[in-house]
C-alpha cells in the first residue's frame, strides 16, 4: 500500500503529521510527507481534536502466488470457524481494495484522496453535553461531515458540481482524482473440502460522509457503549458469486443508487458491548422506558397528556437522527430489472446480538 498523507493537528499551537496504518500482520507500507499549511487553512483551524487527509491512497491486499523463489505464498484466511454440522469453514480473501474510482471491480488500481483539509476524517473528544449524553468525554472516530446544500456535492452523482448535494466529498473528473473511493471484498469460502463458493462484493464511487463511531463507558452497566453511524452512499453496489478470479458471472445482483444511512445507538438508547462469561461478544440496545401510567392520555394528544412525557416520545420518534433509511434506485440480477425499493424510518426499538461456540 501507498499513500501520500497529510494530517493536520486541529490545535492551534500545532501542526502534526501522523502515519496511521493498521497492519493485522500485514506487510505495509506508507509513504508520508509534511504538507505545511498556508494561512487560509490554518484559519480554519478550530482548536479542537486531530483531522487526517489522505492523499494518492491506494490500499490493495489479498492472497499471493509464490514468490520468484517458489517459496510459501502469503495467505490472508480466517480460520477456526465451523458450520452447525461440524465441518470447517476456511474463508480466504483473495482481494480487498480501496482505490481510485474506475477500478473496474478492483483490476485497474488508480490513487484517491480521503478527506479535505476544510472537511478531514476526525479523531477527537468531543463533549458529550453537546449530544445529550450529559457529564461524560466521548471519543469520536468520524468520517468527513455532511456540508450545507449550497456548498456540497450530491453523494450519487459521478459528475456532480458545487451546490447539488451535502457531501463534502467530490467526484473524480478528469484531472482530478477525486475523494470518492472503489471499495471491493472478493472472497472464496471453503465449507469442508468444497472450495467451490465464492463471494464478491464491490461499491463504486463510494462516499461515507457524515459516518461516525461514538464510544464512553458507562458508570452504570460498567460497560462500554457507544452511538453508530454508518452512511453508504454509491451509484454502484454489485454482489456475485463468481469465480476465484472474478472472471465467469453466471449472475450479478447490481443496486444503483444505492442509498443507506444506518443508526445503530443514540443519546436515549445507547449500544452496549460485552463480553459473558463463556467469552462470547454481546452488543445490546436496551428498549426505549415506556411512559408511566396516566401519563399519556388515552386521545394520545399533547393537550390530553404530560407536556414533557409528550414530548419527550415525540422527539424520540420523530427525530430523524435516531432513524435509518435504504434506498435503491434500481435492483437487477444479471439482465433483469426488479425496480426501486425503500426503506425509510426504520428505528432500533430493541436489538441484541450474541455470538455462540457452535464447535461439537
């Protein structure tokens, strides 16, 4: 991997260059530069957290052939899964990519920049009285920030222009490599000895704009918690099953305009993580209190209930924050079109998740 990254300390008194790179045993490498500032961005500087700007990233990781010595290939597998009748689930990634948008489903690997010096990915802590998770420090992991329509781009469009949209990030053009990345899995799952199914997932010209994570830990449960943000913005999101190489497509399910802005956690019902006695994870959102008796009247009218219980649940179901959306402009396997599909509204009244051994 390669990449020229600019990073800006968010102090006023500082300017930092910082190489983050997550290796999970991976041989890496990332080339950094210190990019000064010139006095229009450090007047945007606002005094608060660290801002990070990638520039010419590529990122390209999978299974290698053997070297020119012949000697052991580097394999990227996850292993020690087994299906519920006992077999052996071997899972190798065969490629994972972040690049430039035009990638062709990752063959034509091209530099993209992530983030802006005015609108950068964030590392911060950020006061939690400011999103009504009162007296606690919250760090936040946070993607460039959705802008005003008259200043952003629209988040689908690949030829969008200043004004048409609220993403901060921009397509690419011709002479502009853009800060909109071609995000690709491609994967073989071997079941036992079947090594026949294979799994690939490609997005194109994709933005996660005004995406966060939000964590702290609660006083309470004595347990973590947190609030998540996951918005998914792309013309293209293709899934297939074809070969290890990705070169015979019996079918390919294809979703234009695809839209989704997924909210997991909030400052009323925040998501805890954990871990039970057998080690296994749990991720919970507790259910929303239900409202005392009398306190909500049987019209359920504000006039007829509490004011403040009123609109305590008015917020919480009207507050487009706590809500999540898909949409599809376009759904298609192979040659055949299915039409457009919603989902809008959704909230999170209750969830819990727990991993299981299922090992005999």
């Amino acid at each position: 991997m390669g990449a020229t990254a600019r990073f800006r300390s968010i102090h006023p008194c500082l300017d930092l260059v910082l190489v983050v790179f997550l290796t999970l045993g991976w041989p890496v490498v990332v080339d950094a530069e210190l990019k000064s500032l010139d006095d229009t961005e450090l007047s945007e500087v606002d005094g608060a957290g660290i801002g990070l700007v990638f520039d010419d990233f590529i990122f390209s990781h999978g299974t290698d052939g053997p070297d020119v010595n012949g000697d052991q290939a580097r394999v990227f597998r996850l292993t020690g899964i087994k299906s519920s009748d006992g077999q052996d689930i071997d899972i190798t990634v065969n490629h994972l990519y972040i690049a430039g948008a035009g990638s062709h489903y990752g063959e034509q690997l091209t530099p993209v920049n992530l983030g802006r010096l005015t609108n950068p990915w964030r590392i911060d802590v950020v006061d939690g009285d400011n999103i009504g998770v009162p007296d606690m420090a919250i760090l936040e992991l946070a993607a460039p920030a959705l802008t005003s329509a008259t200043e952003g781009f629209d988040c689908l469009s690949t030829t969008a222009v200043v004004g048409s949209g609220q993403c901060s990030s921009r397509p690419a053009t011709e002479n502009w490599k853009g800060e909109r990345a071609d995000i690709g899995l491609q994967m073989n799952v071997a079941v036992g000895t079947d090594r026949s199914p294979n799994l690939n997932i490609h997005a194109r010209s994709a933005v996660v704009d005004g995406s966060y994570i939000r964590l702290w830990g609660d006083d309470e449960r004595r347990q973590m918690a947190g609030q998540f943000r996951l918005n998914l913005y792309s013309p293209e999101v293709s899934i297939n099953a074809c070969s290890q190489d990705g070169s015979a497509c019996s079918s390919r399910i294809t979703m234009s305009d695809f839209v989704m802005e997924l909210a997991i956690g909030n400052s009323l019902q925040p998501v805890f993580f954990d871990v039970d006695g057998m080690g296994n994870f749990l991720l919970e959102v507790d259910p929303i209190a239900m409202p005392k008796a009398g306190t909500i009247g049987e019209s359920g009218l504000r006039a007829d209930s509490d004011p403040a219980t009123w609109d305590f649940y008015n917020d919480y179901y009207s507050n487009p924050e706590y809500r999540s959306n898909v949409s599809i402009g376009n759904l298609s396997v192979t040659n055949k079109d299915f039409g457009s599909a919603r989902i809008e509204g959704m909230i999170v009244q209750h969830l819990k998740i727990q991993t299981k051994d299922l090992a005999p």
